[in-house]
C-alpha cells in the first residue's frame, strides 16, 4: 500500500503552542477517504505556597589534633541533634550529608619559600534537616544556633502535596489546548473530530533555595519568606478531523 504524506499548512499562536495540520491520503479503493488530524499542544500553570523547609545544619571545630577535633565536633553535635529532636522533627526527617577532617595550615614567613606547616585540625559536621512545620522555622533556625549550630550552609522550599496541585495544571492545559485548537479549525474551516491521541509533558516547581550564611553571631529569630511556587503542566492532544 502506499501512502502520500501532505503536510497542508501549520499554525503558531503562543508560546509552547506548535499545532500542526496533517493530511495523509492513501487511495480512495483501500481507506474510503483521507485520515486528517490537528495537534496542539496547551499549557497550564498553579502556584502555591510551600509548607515544608529542608535546611542542611553544621558544626565546624578546629583543634590541634585531630583526635581533639573529632571528639570536640562528635560532643557538640550530639548535643546539637538532641536539640533538635526536641522541637518535634522526627528522626526521618535528620539525615547527616557530609563529614570532614581537614588540616589547617600555617603560613610560613619564611623568605626561602619554606612550605607551611601543619597547626591543626578542622573537622566539618553536617546534617540535613526537614522541617514540617514550616511557620516554626525563622525560630529553629535562631535556637539552633543557641545549641550550637555555626554553619548553615542553605534552605529550600517545597510542597508536600503537589500532585493535587499537578493535576489542575494538567485540567488547565487540557482546557488550553482544547480552546487552541477550536480555535484554529473555525479560522481554517475544518470540524473536530475526537480526541485520538493524548500526550503528558508536565514538568514541576523546583524549590528555590535561599542562601544563608554562617550564624554563629546570630540573636534573634531568623525573618523568613517563603514566597509562592509554580508548577507547570504540558499536554499534547491529537484530534481527528471530520
């Protein structure tokens, strides 16, 4: 059997929006007529505002030894993670993200160019905290910090039930979509036929990290705002034309 391909005309209204016309033929005797589609593709977009924080806390000591150091950090953080296991955050929601021992070097004044030496010892302690109650967070932030806490490296939001969220920015851009391509078959005067085909592209909201720096000095409640996030949805539907 075969089969011509004409592409008749193509239609661009919008951003994300690359509708195309298609009209295959094949002859009269084998399908009784021509196979003609439009595609389109809609958009659709909620916000919302975030209700989990995720925070990653340390604790940075330096002595001369090593040993010192270590033992220094592993009694400050085990006060730390007591603390924060008492402002009600679970143990699931504590994760340590990295840990590290490092060399602090003395800077020789030594005209001859004598290499520096070793003075002592740094070690680096971190954990990733999640926070479910996010209208709490500006004062774990400030009372971490009483317990101990010199080093916090970011915050993130996100939303924890963002699927209902994602499914009415799929219904909008299904809508979208179907208001397109309604559009475009009166201005080319062709009649829509059924749906026969439907594509998800959606994407997601990323949290938006905010940068903080270390707190060791800090002495009241940390001001906090967590804005609104988008989440997007994109869908590409196919529809028959009578």
């Amino acid at each position: 059997m075969n089969t011509r391909l004409i592409t008749c005309a193509t239609f661009t209204a919008g951003l994300m929006l690359f509708p195309v016309w298609t009209v295959a033929q094949e002859p009269a005797a084998e399908s009784g007529g021509r196979n003609r589609v439009i595609i389109v593709n809609g958009t659709g977009e909620v916000s919302g505002v975030p209700d989990v924080a995720e925070i990653n806390i340390g604790i940075v000591v330096e002595e001369d030894s090593a040993k010192a150091a270590v033992q220094a950090n592993n009694f400050q953080m085990t006060r730390l993670l007591d603390f924060i296991k008492a402002q009600g955050i679970s143990e699931k929601d504590i994760q340590t993200s990295s840990f590290s021992v490092s060399p602090r070097y003395q800077r020789s004044r030594n005209p001859d160019g004598e290499p520096p030496k070793i003075d002592g010892y740094r070690v680096s302690n971190q954990v990733h905290v999640r926070v479910r109650q996010i209208e709490r967070l500006g004062e774990v932030l400030d009372q971490v910090v009483s317990a101990g806490a010199n080093q916090i490296n970011g915050i993130s939001f996100s939303i924890s039930k963002t699927e209902t969220l994602m499914d009415e920015a799929r219904n909008k851009a299904i809508r979208d979509a179907q208001r397109k391509a309604a559009l475009m078959a009166k201005e080319a005067g062709v009649t829509l036929g059924r749906i026969v085909e439907i594509r998800d592209h959606s994407g997601g909201g990323q949290p938006q990290p905010v940068r903080m720096m270390a707190m060791a000095e800090a002495r009241s409640a940390v001001p906090i705002q967590t804005g609104e996030q988008s989440l997007s949805a994109g869908v590409q539907l196919t529809f028959s034309l009578k």
